[in-house]
C-alpha cells in the first residue's frame, strides 16, 4: 500500500457547515473504505490548511478515485503529496547508485 498525505481547505460551502465537519469526516473514511483506502488519521489543522489527512490506498488511481469522490462533495480543496516510510526510501536511494 502507498501512503498519501492531503491537506485539506475548506470552501465557501464547506465554511457554512462547519459544525457538521467531524460527521463529514466520519462518513468520507467510511466511503474511502469502501473504494479500498485506509484512512489512518484525519486532523483539523491551524495555520494555511484547514486539515490533513493521511491515508494508504493500494495504487495512484485508487487514491485518485477517492480524491475525486471527495471534491464531488464541494466542502473541500485538497493537495495531496505521495510519502515513503524509511524502507521504500531505502530502496528508491539504492536505485540512484551506478550499475
């Protein structure tokens, strides 16, 4: 599985409901789930983003799925990076070195 982290802000539309946005989250994770995306943590953040998130998912296009499903909802904007743990480092650093 890939791990992906998304910052999260919020739309005009996603400002007037922000008292539902913990139920919101709740029942996006159970959707993400759903499409085979683990979400391992969710965090409203201060400062430039309104939230972060962070999940695996088992491909590119599995998270791209999500994404979209997200957006389709119109409370959020996302900017999504792709996140290697040590080992998946490890092995990307040990392609860079001469044959």
């Amino acid at each position: 599985m890939a791990t992906f982290i998304t910052t999260i802000k919020f739309t005009q539309q996603g400002f007037k409901g922000f008292g539902e946005t913990t139920h919101r989250a709740a029942a996006f994770k159970t959707a993400a789930k759903k499409l085979g995306v683990k979400v391992t943590g969710m965090y409203w953040t201060l400062g430039d983003h309104d939230g972060v998130m962070i999940y695996d998912a088992p491909d590119d296009e599995t998270a791209t799925a999500m994404l979209l499903h997200l957006g389709s909802l119109g409370n959020v904007h996302t900017s999504t990076v792709r996140a290697f743990n040590s080992a998946e480092m490890d092995g990307i650093l040990k392609r860079t070195q001469p044959a």
